[in-house]
C-alpha cells in the first residue's frame, strides 16, 4: 500500500513543531445524573451502543511498597472489611456509563460486595461526595461481583451523566478483601484514594478514625461512556506519559493537556483517551509492568473502539535494567527496540487502527551534574532508534517529542524550564509543551 510522507517542518505551534506524517488510502443541571431502570439502559451486546473509553489506567501487579497503608494490608490479605474511594477525571462527555474492574495480576478471586458511582464534593481526590447524585452499580443485575484471578470485568450500564474533563468518585466494599498480596493496581494514579473500615459505599464522606488515604488507584482500570460517535486513542507508555512530575490531584500529564485540545476541537471532541502508561515500564523486557510488546493486546486492540494508538517508549530499555554501556549490548538493544515497534505497528495496523509513534526525549543532565542512567554509548543508542523513528515508513505518524523537549545547544539535555528534578521527566510546563506540539489533524 502506497504511503506518502511530507515534514510539516516550523508550522503554527497550535499545530505543532515537529511532526513527520504519512497518509494511506484506504447540560443538564449538576444533580440531573438519576437512576432509570436496568430495562431502559442498553444491553452490553446491543448493536445501538458504542463504548469509548473516557478514562483508563494501565492494571499491573502491586509492589511491596505501593499496597494500601496499615492495617488496609495484613500478612496474608488486603482490603478486609474495608470501603475504598477513588476518583478519577474523565476525557469526553456521555450520558451512559460502565466501570471496568480488573484482577489480572491478583493470585485469587476477588470478591466486591457493593460499588456507588457519585459526583465528588470537591476536586480530584477528595473523600467527599455529593449523595444525591449517588447511584448503585450492578453486574449482571447483582450488586456484588467475585472477579477470577486474572479476569477483567464490565458493570451493567449505568444511566449517570458526565460532562468533559469532569472528576468522579467510584466507592467500593470488600467484606472477605482479598487473600494474599498480589493484587492488581495502578500505583502512579497521581490521585489520592481514602480507605475505611466497614461497608461505607453510601456515605457522604469518609470521616471515623480508621480512615488513610494513599496516592494509588485499586481493582478499577477504566470508565467507557457510551458515545455513537465515539472513539479511543490508546497510548502505550512508560512515566513520562503516567505522568511523573505532574501535579498530585491536578492532572496535567501531557496526555490531559492533549484532552482539552481535543475537547475544543469540534472535529475531535469525541476522542476519549486511555492512559496506558506506567512508569518504569519498557518496551523488551518485565519491569513496572509487563513489557509494552506483551500488553498491547490488553491495552490497546482489547480498549473498545480504539480508533488511534500511540507508541512513546524506548528511554527505559536504553537507560535501566538489563542495559549496560556494552557496545554489543547497545546495538542489540537499538536493534531489538526497531524490531519491536514494527511489530507493535503490523499488530495495530491489522485491526485497522492508526498508530503513531514518538522519538525518544534526552535524558542527560546539564554539565557537571552526574546522571546515573546515561553515557555517551547509550545517546548513542537514542539517536540510532531515533533516526530510525524519523525515517520509517511502518508508523501512520511521528512525533518529535524529542525535538519538542531538547535544548538546541545541547541536543542530548533537556532544556531547563522543561525539567522536572532529573532532566529525564518533564515538569507540568514540558508536559504542555509535548500536549501542544501534537497536530490535531492527525485525528480528522
């Protein structure tokens, strides 16, 4: 199949700076959000829904150090007898809802005995929320769930109004918890969730003395909206796209920031996004989440109606883990890497879906300043990946992120309003600046 490909060079910086692309051929009141009867709301099979994801987090197995606080985590289970409350801020807008819980990590079923969906009193994060607009969740007309280990799960539609970037609280309650340690989280959530003892699904704010809180998202792993005109960009990534660096409670990872364009663009305010992101996460190897080649059947030909995707990893392959400054090593690293985005393209392209992919941003630190996970021979590394990331003709669209983010008289650094603490992850005004470089056309 033919494909043609033009640089856009300095173009309007709405549009972008740096873009490499081929073509193929081929509302109502705050309190409105009101329960109706199960006979009402669309079938999950019905041919006259079209789910989208407005919001989704990457699951992955929780390490020691990111399981609830005390005494939400005992030696041979968590969540006992306990409600959980987690918010999250949604991308497009919809009238119909469904939750997606997960336990593919956890090594035993997972019983969940009552979940509300509410509006929230206050911004993301908080433990309050607004009761009137409270409503049970079902699965299959049953309050209650015991989710397979390794087994994600969809509720029953939910006829509960949400409106463009808005926050929501999902609240839940486990009598048993679950047994053992292993279970399924996205520890990088950014956004603060509140434990409490006792069935509390229904209570206006979590307050008595048991209550902790931590900066995680539990068991839940998307909310799809129901949208004709719907679909999802799913981006497959590592911290820079989880967001490290950004506000805790604010979201603005660069993925948010791409949202509220999109929302003010007519011609794409029906794309929600699916964050599936992690920080640590590579692209060859296990890490902080299974290897990006492994998962994207999970997180992006299995999201429903992805219609674009986006590949933006590379940095941990090349700088952590198993890489060493062997040169061998780097070339078979900078080898593997091309090998795998191909692969991820070709399997993303069979389901008809766009994907575009992303250069790999500088990660060295100014002179005199020592940065533990670069060396000459590993710059070297990003540029071979990068030239070749440039130069493909395998990907609908490039992204020069690493253009966007280098310091121009010293390409293999971050430049410094950019940097977050470690010249590896951009700060809020870095994550704007990669939000505001990607041209909207992509998506029309």
């Amino acid at each position: 199949m033919a494909h043609i490909r033009r640089s856009l060079g300095a173009i309007d910086h709405d549009d972008g700076p740096s873009l490499y692309f081929k073509t193929q051929k081929k509302s109502k009141e705050f309190y409105q959000a009101v329960a109706v009867p199960t006979s009402s709301l669309p079938r999950h099979g019905s041919k006259n829904v079209h789910w989208v994801d407005t919001w989704a987090t990457m699951p992955q197995l929780t390490e020691v150090g990111n399981l609830p606080p005390a005494p939400y985590t005992q030696a041979d289970s968590v969540f006992v007898d306990s409600t959980v409350r987690a918010t999250f801020q949604v991308s497009i807008p919809g009238k119909t809802v469904r939750l997606r819980f997960t336990n593919v990590f956890g090594a035993t079923d997972l019983p969940i005995d009552a979940v509300t969906i509410a509006l929230p009193d206050g911004p993301a994060g908080t433990r309050a929320i607004h009761t009137r607009t409270l409503q049970k969740v079902t699965f299959s007309g049953k309050t209650s769930i015991i989710i397979p280990k390794g087994a994600q799960v969809v509720s029953d539609p939910i006829h509960f109004e949400v409106k463009t970037r808005q926050d929501i609280a999902v609240t839940y309650y486990t009598a048993a918890g679950q047994a053992g340690t292993n279970i399924t989280s996205h520890p990088g959530s950014r956004t603060t969730s509140w434990y409490s003892r006792g069935n509390h699904v229904t209570a206006a704010n979590l307050t008595d003395a048991s209550v902790a809180s931590s900066d995680h998202w539990y068991f839940i792993s998307a909310l799809e909206v129901d949208d004709p005109h719907g679909s999802t960009f799913a981006i497959v990534g590592d911290s820079i796209t989880d967001g490290r660096g950004s506000t805790t409670n604010g979201n603005n990872r660069w993925a948010d920031q791409l949202s509220l364009r999109l929302l003010k663009n007519k011609h794409t305010s029906h794309i929600g996004i699916a964050n599936e992101a992690a920080g640590g996460n590579r692209v060859l190897r296990d890490g902080l989440g299974p290897n990006a080649l492994s998962r994207i059947d999970r997180d992006v030909l299995a999201q429903p109606n992805v219609k674009y995707a986006m590949i933006y990893e590379g940095i941990n392959d090349i700088g952590t883990g198993n890489s060493t400054t062997s040169v061998s090593e780097q070339h078979e690293t900078s080898d593997r890497l091309i090998w795998a985005y191909q692969q991820m393209a070709e399997r993303i392209h069979t389901a008809g879906i766009k994907v575009f992919i992303a250069t790999i941003t500088p990660f060295n630190k100014p002179a005199g300043q020592f940065q533990p996970v670069w060396d000459a021979e590993r710059e070297k590394t990003r540029q071979r990946v990068n030239k070749w990331i440039r130069e493909n003709k395998v990907f609908d669209a490039v992204l020069d992120f690493d253009k966007v983010l280098r310091n121009p008289e010293h390409p293999n650094v971050m430049q410094e309003r950019y940097n977050f603490d470690d010249f590896l992850h951009p700060g809020v005004e870095g994550y704007r600046a990669l939000a505001s470089s990607i041209p909207l056309s992509l998506f029309t």
